[in-house]
C-alpha cells in the first residue's frame, strides 16, 4: 500500500486567493486550534511552514503502520480517526474545526498509530512533519504548546474511557450529543443544528453501544422535546435540559 498524502489543490483554485487572504485563513485556522496561544516568532513559523489543502472525502490523511507525514489542523469538515487492534477496528473519535490531525506522529514513533480518514469533506492547515520537527529543535514555545495539547487530548481520551466504563448508554448519548453541538453546532430555526450527518451507526460505534439502541434512545428524546431531526442531522432544541438530564440519570 503507498504512502498517503494529502492531496488537493491549496484554497482558491476559483480565483486563486492572493497572499494576505491565504494568510488569513491560516491565521482563523491557528486561533481555533490547540495551539492558538502561540505568540510571535512562534506563530508566525508555524503560520509559515503549514500549507493551506482542501481535504476531499474519503482522503486518508494518515494510515496506520504507515510514515507519518503531516499535523494537520483542521479548519473544516469532520474526519474520522480510528485504530485496528487485533483484527477490529477501534473508533478513537470524530475530529472538527479546530482539532489536530497526526498529532500522535510528534512522540517520535517511525509509524503512525492509528488511521485518520475524511468524513466530511473539509479544509485545514497541513504541517510538514520534517520542517516541523527541525522548528520543535529550536523552539521553546512551539514545544510546549504542542506538548500541551498532547497531554489534553490524552485528558480527552482518558474521560471518554472513564465514560464508557462508568455510564449508562443514555447519559453516553447525552454527553456525544452535546459534544456534537459544541463542535459542529450551527443555528437553527428549532434550536441548534449538529451540521455533521452522523449516522446511527456511527454514534453506536463512539459511544460503545449498538445501533438499535441508539435508535431507541434518540426517539426517545425526541418524544421528549429535546432533539428533533431535520434531513438527518439532529437539531438539539434544549440543550439546557439535555445537561440536567445527563446530570439526573
């Protein structure tokens, strides 16, 4: 199997977008990021050793097993992160705006730890391991910021797998479901649109239930007046009350 790359013509291709506007785009990508308290010369290294890409569906960004080759930070769209252990596949999550790509890469591994495929068909800022690598060597400030994104996503994963151990299905799907407005939550007229089209499927499998069950529990707070649907993507209309539910279950 060959080397993924990213792959994609940089933002623009209608009009290539000049300097300044690339610079901005990259500059919104950064501060939405881990890294966004990164302050200058710092940030302006990254700013220019990172690449703007579109990230087509179905992309595979990195493969486990494989070199890796980038950190990405993702400024658009939803991409899909998982490991095979033992023959089965392991969902590790769904990364957003704002997320790190290939982070696992900065450990010094030779090969990458897990696969990261897009879902949702996206942009981000694309980070040259190698040149990343020779800046981390002189940078203080880089090394540490990146340091402490490692330690909260570790933070992130080791919650999940407290919830996973601890928790109902129920308070799992409440917790998700916030989480999935946090992230990809976009106005609407009933409340808050989860603009990312996750399947029943795909919540089972994140949070360690089946699809049936799923089914059973979002219509259940459907019923309840606290989600509704709207072409597929779930609407949370109260999400004061999904918390208080979460909390009393």
């Amino acid at each position: 199997m060959g080397q993924p790359k990213v792959r994609g013509p940089a933002l623009g291709n209608e009009g290539v977008r000049d300097d300044a506007s690339q610079d901005l785009e990259k500059e919104r990508i950064l501060s939405c990021s881990p890294l966004t308290q990164l302050t200058s010369p710092s940030r302006r290294a990254l700013l220019d050793l990172g690449t703007l890409e579109r990230l087509p569906r179905r992309q595979c960004l990195c493969q486990q097993g494989a070199p890796p080759r980038h950190l990405i930070l993702l400024g658009a769209g939803r991409v899909k992160v998982e490991r095979v252990a033992e023959g089965r596949v392991v969902p590790l999550g769904h990364r957003g705006p704002g997320d790190l790509v290939g982070e696992s890469a900065l450990a010094g591994a030779p090969v990458a730890s897990e696969s990261a495929i897009v879902l949702d068909e996206g942009s981000g800022l694309v980070v040259p391991l190698a040149g990343l690598t020779r800046q981390l060597a002189a940078d203080a400030a880089l090394r540490e910021a990146l340091a402490a994104a490692l330690v909260s996503r570790k933070l992130e994963t080791e919650a999940r797998l407290g919830s996973l151990l601890l928790c109902t299905v129920e308070v799992r799907l409440l917790d998700f479901l916030r989480a999935a407005a946090r992230r990809w939550g976009r106005p609407h007229a009933s409340g808050q649109l989860v603009s990312a089209p996750f399947t029943h499927a795909d919540i089972a499998l994140l949070i360690g239930s089946t699809r049936e069950t799923v089914t059973l529990l979002l219509g259940k707070l459907k019923r309840a007046g606290l989600i509704a649907f709207d072409r597929r993507r779930i609407v949370i209309r109260d999400g004061a009350h999904l918390a208080a539910r979460a909390a009393s279950t």
